[in-house]
C-alpha cells in the first residue's frame, strides 16, 4: 500500500494529522512505511497535486476528494469535516474509513 502525508514546514496541524495516521496503521497492525514529503518550493505544489498543509493519500487517492473532483492545487492550510465540525487535521475515524476502502480492495 502507498501511504503519503504532505505538509509544510510551519503548519501547526501537520503533527497532529501524522500522530492520527500512525495511530490507525498501528491500530489496523499496517506496516506499510508512510512516505513524509515537505513541500518547500512552489513548484512542489503542483508536482506533488499538493492540496494543502495536511494531506494524507493511501494508493494516490487523498481522503476527502472525489477522483474527478475539481481541485486546487496551493500552499494554504487545509480543513476537514469531522460531523459537523470542521479541523485543521484529519480525524482518525475518517482515516480508517479510506483506509478501509483500499484494505477490501
């Protein structure tokens, strides 16, 4: 499984998103190494379809966007939706739900 988490350096939600993701690997006993990626330079952004300071993707596909949905690619912040709130940083309930998909696959 390809497990990547991007971010950049000063995003006060980064640690907390990575702790999650390496929390439910542990949780699901996945050993797959989780490839880290700093995005530094402009260019990264759209080299890596960087959508924002966290983002974690299982197989190229990132957790909330919809394959086919229209993106932005750009250095800001990023927000998820957790009930009816929304955070800086993914909640694990929401990662295991992903990663669900791909472990059934």
């Amino acid at each position: 499984m390809k497990i990547e988490f991007l971010y950049f350096d000063g995003c006060p939600n980064h640690e907390p998103a990575l702790t999650n993701l390496k929390e439910v690997l542990a949780e699901a006993d996945i050993k797959d190494k989780i490839e880290i990626i700093n995005i530094e330079q402009p260019d990264d952004v759209s080299k890596y379809r960087f959508l924002g300071s966290p983002s974690i993707r299982i197989n190229d596909k990132d957790l909330e966007i919809i394959e086919n949905e229209t993106t932005e690619y750009s250095m800001r912040c990023r927000r998820y939706k957790n009930g009816d709130q929304m955070e800086g940083f993914p909640s694990k309930e929401l990662i295991r739900k992903i990663l669900s998909t791909h472990i059934s696959n």
